[in-house]
C-alpha cells in the first residue's frame, strides 16, 4: 500500500470536543477493565506506579526504531539500517524515560548489550514477515479519537496506518511477544477493533485489514471486520464504560484473576494473593473525566 507522506504529530487531545462529552477511554484501560476490574482501578483510580519490565522495554525500543525505520529513504530500509538504530534509540528513550536505565544495574554493559542484541533479533522477525522498501505508510505512531454515543470520547495511538490507492485502510500492529495465544491474541484484536472503530467513525471507512505482525516467531494474523460487527463492538465499549461509571461510583473493582496474573505489577495489593487495596482515593470523583490515567495510552510494547 502506499500514501501520502507519514504523519507523526501527535496531538493530546482533539482540538473541538463536544460538550456533551463526559469521559474518554483508550483500548489499553478499556482492556484493563474487562481483564480485571481492579487493575484498572489501580492503573486508572489509584495511578499506583509500574516499573517497566525489560519485556516492555523492548517492546518500546522495536517500536521506536520501526517508527524512525519508515523515515529513511525506502532503498534505505535494510535489516543493516535497522540494526543502527537501535542503540541510538535506545539512548533517546532511556533520555526521555530516565526509569528505563533502571533495567540494568550500573556498569553491567553485558546485561545492556545482551538486551540490545535480543532487540536487534526482533527486527530480525520484522524483515522476515514484510519488506518495509515497498510501504509508505500513511501515518505512525498516531494519535485518533472519535466520539460515540454522544458522551464517550475513545481514543488510542495507532503503530502504523496503511492507506491504497483505492482507499483502502490496513491498521498495523506490532507485536514483539511470542505467537499468539488465545489470552494474548483476545487482547491484540480489541485492541485493533477499537481503532477500526473510530476510524470508521471518524473516515467512514471499514478498515479492510487488521493485521497483527508477531516479530518474535514472523507470523501475521490478518483480520476483516464488517460494519455489523463494529456496531456490535461500539456497544460493547459503550457498555465497558457505563460498568466503569457504576464501579467507580460504588466504589466496587473486584479482581478477576485470569492467566494474566503472572504478568500483573500489584499482585501484593490484590485480594486474589493475600493483599488489601490501598483506601480509595478520595480525588477520584474530581479527576478530569476526559483522561483515563495518561495523556498518553499504553506506551508501545506495554501490551505485549
């Protein structure tokens, strides 16, 4: 697919909102709660601190350096031209999000180096399944949003956005964990279905592709939804969000322990291991209800 050239701004929200608007909600905290109530409430409510695992940190190095790969010349698009960027920006990110060094203990060069090279090896996946010399994607790393049922602003970043010549719109996702599985895969596709969602909202085109491209093992899992579906999934997020309302006024997010636990930051505060949730916060009814915990969602890699 090809288009026009790449846009990568990335404003923080839509200029004009309307003001029936009353909440905004991205895929990644829309996933939280239908994962686990209580992990949204502890990402979203309580905003209790994360620390990246190394995990995500290579997702958001692939991430960065397949963004910055699509701004070389496309005869430039090379396995070789990837692998440079890697350590040059890995050391922006590291600038940018200085709890990233933290990965490493200080001096521990191997570790660093051993962790750029497994990074390295992804991009290797990345080459084996597309050939990034025969793609102009229409935008990266970008920001959309739409408004439905009148009262619910969604909005998420798009890893990369294809648009043909006939118009045609394929949503790119990239993957940097294993080949799918069931817990995993389930997650990836709400994910792209949001976003198929306001861009058929926002474009009122259907998305004909959501293409998931898992780099660790080189296989693609393409998608087709159909406007039927769509409508069903608007009613599905709708319906997330009024459950989020209801929980958030009662002040009730249980925990639905899940598989995903082995992965979860706050088993120490779950009542599923032992815990005990930290008091409400007595702010939460004050925030500002057109955020859902970050300016920005989920960071690149955080979801793998």
């Amino acid at each position: 697919m090809t288009a026009d050239p790449v846009t990568t701004q990335q404003p923080p929200l839509p200029a004009e909102v309307p003001a029936t608007v009353r909440a905004s909600l991205s895929p990644s905290r829309a996933a939280d709660f239908k994962t686990c109530p209580l992990l949204y409430r502890f990402r979203s409510i309580d905003r209790l601190p994360e620390r990246p695992s190394v995990e995500q940190a290579r997702g958001t190095l692939v991430h960065a350096v397949l963004e910055r790969l699509f701004d070389l010349p496309a005869a430039g698009r090379t396995p070789a031209a990837a692998g440079d960027l890697v350590a040059p920006q890995w050391e922006r990110l590291v600038t940018e999000q200085p709890e990233l060094a933290g990965l490493f203990a200080d001096g521990d060069e191997a570790a660093r180096s051993g962790f750029l090279r497994s990074a390295a090896a992804l991009l290797e996946g990345y080459f084996a399944v597309e050939d990034p010399r025969r793609l102009e994607p229409a935008e990266r790393e970008s920001l959309i949003s739409a408004v439905v049922d009148e009262e619910l602003l969604i909005r998420g970043y798009l890893d990369r956005l294809d648009v043909a010549p006939d118009g045609a719109l394929r949503v790119v996702d990239y993957k940097t964990g294993g080949a799918p599985r069931e817990a995993f895969e389930a997650r990836a596709l709400f994910q792209l279905k949001f976003y198929a969602l306001v861009l058929w909202r926002t474009r009122g085109v259907v998305p004909r592709v959501l293409r998931l491209l898992y780099l660790r093992d080189g296989e693609v899992c393409d998608y087709a939804p159909d406007a039927d579906e769509l409508v069903r999934f608007e009613r599905t997020v709708v319906a997330l969000w009024r459950a989020i309302e209801a929980a958030t006024a009662a002040q009730d997010f249980r925990p639905r322990p899940s598989r995903l636990c082995d992965w979860c930051n706050h088993q120490a505060l779950c009542p599923s291991f032992g815990g005990t949730p930290p008091p409400f916060p007595a702010a939460a009814a004050a925030a500002d209800p057109l955020r859902d915990a970050r300016s920005r969602p989920a960071p690149p890699g955080a979801d793998e």
